[in-house]
C-alpha cells in the first residue's frame, strides 16, 4: 500500500470513529461500539472498493477486511487515547499533591 491509497483507509478510520463518538451520545450499552465499528468500517470498505478507482483491496472479501480493521483502528485510536490521557491524570494524582 502506497501513501496514495492510504488516504482511503485513514478516511474509513476516522468516519468510524465519528459513528463511533455518535453510538456514545445514545443510550447504548458501549460494549458494542467495536462490534459496529467493525461492521460499519468493512461496509464502507466494501463501498470504496466500488468507488475508489485505487482503493488498496482487489476483491470484495479483501475489501471488506480492509475496512473491517480499519473500522477497528477507530476504536483502538481512541483506547490508546483515553490510556495516556488516563495515565497522565493519574500520575498527577498519586503524587499526594491533594488538599486535606
């Protein structure tokens, strides 16, 4: 994959990650936020795969696999996120710099 194609999977990436953002404003138990992510992300790459004259699949299944694990990269983007925010926050924290 060459850094031209890889604007495709970086655009599937973030669109899942934005679903994903739009999942969390609902009352909807979050444990399913990969398992849509997922899903959303192999039918967007199954939609460029149709659309994208240099979309980085050459069949459907791999199309699909491509946007599955990037749909997936949304949801590990933001745990990676989250743990170095959260261990910066808690390191603050621990250092027993707190009032009374």
């Amino acid at each position: 994959m060459d850094t031209g194609t890889m604007g495709s999977v970086v655009g599937i990436t973030v669109i899942c990650y934005l679903a994903a953002l739009a999942v969390r404003a609902v009352p909807l138990d979050r444990k399913w936020i990969p398992v849509i992510c997922g899903v959303f992300g192999g039918l967007l790459g199954i939609l460029g795969f149709f659309t994208m004259a240099d979309y980085p699949a050459g069949d459907i299944l791999s199309a699909a696999a491509v946007g599955i694990v990037s749909g997936l990269a949304a949801t590990g983007s933001h745990q990676v996120y989250k743990q170095v925010i959260g261990s910066k926050g808690s390191a603050g924290d621990q250092t027993g710099g707190g009032e009374g």
